[in-house]
C-alpha cells in the first residue's frame, strides 16, 4: 500500500523556508589593523558562484552631505544598487567620481537630484566634491548579499550565510589607492565560524 502525502503551496513555502534556515551559518569577524588594533569602517563580503547568483540591488541607499562631509564616508553596497546623493547643507555641492567602475558628475545643486547614481558594475569607487576638497567617499560594490561594515571594535557578524567554500575579501581606505581587497579562501562550516583579518593599513 502507497501513501500520499500533498503539500498546500503555504505548507511547502514554510518547509522550504525552514530547510533554508537550517542551513544558515554565521560567520564572525574581526578586521585588524597592522599592529592588532581594531579597524572601524572596514569592508568583508564572501565571493561565490551562488552568491552572485543570489545578489539583488539594495533599496533605499543614500549618501548625504552633511556638514560638508559625506555620510557615510564609506558604504558596502550590491550591483545594481541606485544611491540617492541628497544635499542636507546650507551650500551647494559638486558630487563626482572619475572611478574605473563609475564615472558621473552631479554638478552644483541643493536638496535631492531627480535621478539617482547606479552603480553597475563591481569594484570601488572613489566620490569626491569639486567645491570642498576635503570631502572624500568610497562606495564598495560587491556581488553578494553577504557583506558587513566594521563599526567601532571591528567586530562583524555576516548572519544567515549558507555554509561551503567562500573568497572571503576584506578592504579598508586606508589601503593605498588603487589597492584590491584582501582575498583568501574560506569554507564556512554549518557550526558557524570566526577569523581575524588583519589589513596592512595604521587604524586612526
């Protein structure tokens, strides 16, 4: 005797999304600096076949100016993403990159520009403004959803990342320009797993 069992769409929905769950691991990460130091707005992100292929754009990404600075300095974001460049200050800025990745020019302006910058293609791009030299951005454009920034400590925690072989890539503005992200190898187990990153810049 054969038994059936069917399955409503709500019933597979949830079982597909408790496999995947099972499957999640947490990787835990310390970006250092040269001499051991915690590094504070460092990038991580884990490089795969499959992560690429999972990767969407993000939403809702914006980089102010703020005080004639830019916030935040340093953002981590996927391919495709369209960023906002709302001006929050009383004078009128010049946003630009001339990157290898994207190149665009916001000339002078106040408030939000209609359209936003994508940024569609991998890599990092260097912003700056054309009326304050000071003000200085990086946008990290990376092809996986499993990527974090380092707040002050240094500690990263990439949650809910499938377990297997990974590039694991770290970078920091402190690398001369022009400079790749770090990159080695890492199998992340289903247990989770932790690894200290120690990039050749001096934390500030």
């Amino acid at each position: 005797m054969r038994f059936f069992v069917i399955l409503s769409t709500a019933a597979c929905l949830t079982l597909s999304l408790a496999v995947s769950a099972s499957l999640a691991a947490t990787l835990q990460i310390d970006l250092q600096d040269s001499s051991g130091k915690p590094l504070t707005d460092g990038v991580v992100f884990l490089e795969s076949r499959d992560a690429k292929a999972v990767s969407k754009p993000a939403i809702g990404v914006e980089v102010a100016q703020v005080s004639k600075q830019f916030a935040p300095q340093v953002n981590v974001i996927t391919v495709g993403t369209a960023v906002q460049f709302p001006n929050r200050d009383s004078v009128r800025h010049h946003v630009y990159s001339f990157s290898a990745i994207k190149n665009f020019e916001l000339k002078l302006y106040v408030g939000t520009p209609a359209a936003p910058v994508v940024f569609d293609k991998p890599g990092i791009a260097v912003l700056g403004c054309n009326i304050h030299d000071a003000m200085t951005a990086w946008m990290v454009v990376v092809e996986t959803p499993y990527y974090g920034r380092s707040p002050i400590g240094g500690h990263i925690t990439l949650e809910n990342v499938p377990p297997g072989a990974y590039r694991l890539r770290a970078w920091h503005p402190g690398l001369p320009v022009g400079a790749p992200a770090l990159d080695q190898a890492l199998t992340l187990a289903p247990a989770g797993s932790s690894t200290t990153i120690k990039l050749p810049v001096t934390a500030l």
